[in-house]
C-alpha cells in the first residue's frame, strides 16, 4: 500500500468517525465503534478516497498523489455498466439512462472517433467513457470537428439527432429557445461561452437521469486492520486539523 492511499484511508476514516460533530469535543470511542467505521471503508473504493484527499488537501499540507486510479476496462452488465480501474476496485451503474450509466452525456455512438475522444468501451452500441467530463468534451470535440463546425445549428443537429432515431424540428427549437441562438447560425461562429451553453443543452436533451451507482470492490479492505490503533489515537474533534472542521 503506498504512502498516498495510507494517507487517503486515515483521512477517510477520521471523516466517519467525526460525523455530523462540529465544534463539542468527542471523548474516544469504544473499540467497536472504530471497528464501525473502519468496515465502513472497506466498501469504499481507492477512486473514492482520492476525491476525498484532494478535497481536504487543497492548501497543499499533505504529500501530493501522482494520480488517481483510472479506468482500464469496462463490462455490460444486467441494466448497467461496470467500470474497472487499474487500482482493482469497481463500480456499477444501473438504471437511469444511457447517457448517465455510460458518462455519455451527448449519447455518442461508440466509433474510432469516440476512441479517440476517449471513450473506454461500449454498452449497446453507445460510448463508454471513464467519467462525465470527458463525455462532456466529447460532445464539444464532436462539435467542433470538420464534420460539423461548418454547419449551421439547424443542419448539426439534424446529423447529430436525425428525424429516424428522434424529433429533431423539437430538438432544434429547444436548442434554440435554450441557448438564445438563431438556428441558421454556423457552429464555427459561436464563441466558447456559447458553445458550452450547445454542449449543457444537448446533456439535458439526450436525457442525463442518475441510477444507482454500487461500489463492487475495495482492494486494500484487507490491510486496514492494522490501522487500527492510529485511528483509536483520535481523542475528540478538538484535535483534528482545521481543514477537517470545516469541511
């Protein structure tokens, strides 16, 4: 276990143990109690921990990680996906939509193209991408490629949302009414500020409604236990660091 995700678990668990506690001072708790806590974690993923230490180190007091894990592989599973990082955790998203399960916003088709926009995989002929701003850039890259950059929002949108697969005249009046463009306009002409406000509206057309998401595994689960005692250090909220309290 690296020094990084040593750091990442003990940070974890101080945030359970704590709870909803902001100022009174706690005594320390019952063995079991950190027992709790520490089972907590085992159903917390690598990825999972990352967030949280960039989210308590952002004055920089602590050891800077290399990176977060990545997504190396992606699986269909029954209503979802399972997405698999390289540190051995894994995630499912089930129920909601494509564009949520997937991190596919715009609800791109999975081709060489999308490869190169990042995509990891596929589940029912969409892209699969690791997370939701890629799949937002995805959408803006798509955009701004030769294929479309030229046309105006009427033409874009109808290759992008053709009249077989949806209702594109509905589509194109929504776009319109929601971003304040004028759909003979050319997507060459609008400025990166407009251009967002094409991208966030395509996301909420195509349909983004969260699902369930489940945590599958946790790699490290079987070496907390011998942190046991660092945690049990812990005599009350009166002598954590700052960045805790406020959290």
């Amino acid at each position: 276990m690296s020094k990084g995700t040593r750091f990442c678990l003990m940070i974890g668990a101080t945030l359970c143990l704590v709870g909803a506690c902001h100022t009174k001072p706690r005594p320390i708790a019952p063995r079991d109690e950190f027992k709790h806590a520490v089972d907590a974690l085992r159903h917390v993923p690598v990825s999972a921990c990352y967030k949280l230490y960039e989210r308590v180190n952002f004055h920089g007091y602590l050891p800077k990680l290399k990176r977060a894990p990545q997504v190396t592989n992606v699986q269909k599973i029954a209503n979802g996906v399972c997405y698999i990082f390289d540190d051995g955790s894994h995630i499912e998203r089930r129920g909601g939509t494509i564009a949520w399960r997937n991190y596919n916003p715009g609800c791109i088709r999975y081709t060489n193209n999308a490869v190169a926009m990042g995509a990891v995989g596929e589940a029912n002929g969409f892209a699969v991408f690791p997370d939701e701003q890629t799949g937002m850039n995805a959408i803006k890259t798509l955009l701004t490629s030769e294929n479309y950059r030229d046309l105006t929002i009427t033409h874009a949108i109808t290759k992008y949302a053709p009249p077989h697969e949806n209702n594109t005249d509905g589509y194109i009046a929504n776009m319109c009414h929601a971003t304040g463009l004028n759909k003979n306009q050319k997507i060459r002409d609008l400025n990166d500020t407009l251009l967002t406000k094409v991208v966030l509206t395509i996301r909420k057309l195509e349909g983004w409604i969260e699902g369930n998401e489940t945590i599958v595994a946790a790699p490290f689960a079987p070496e907390i236990d011998q942190y046991m005692d660092k945690f049990e250090q812990i005599k009350g909220m009166h002598q954590l660091p700052i960045w805790v309290k406020t959290l």
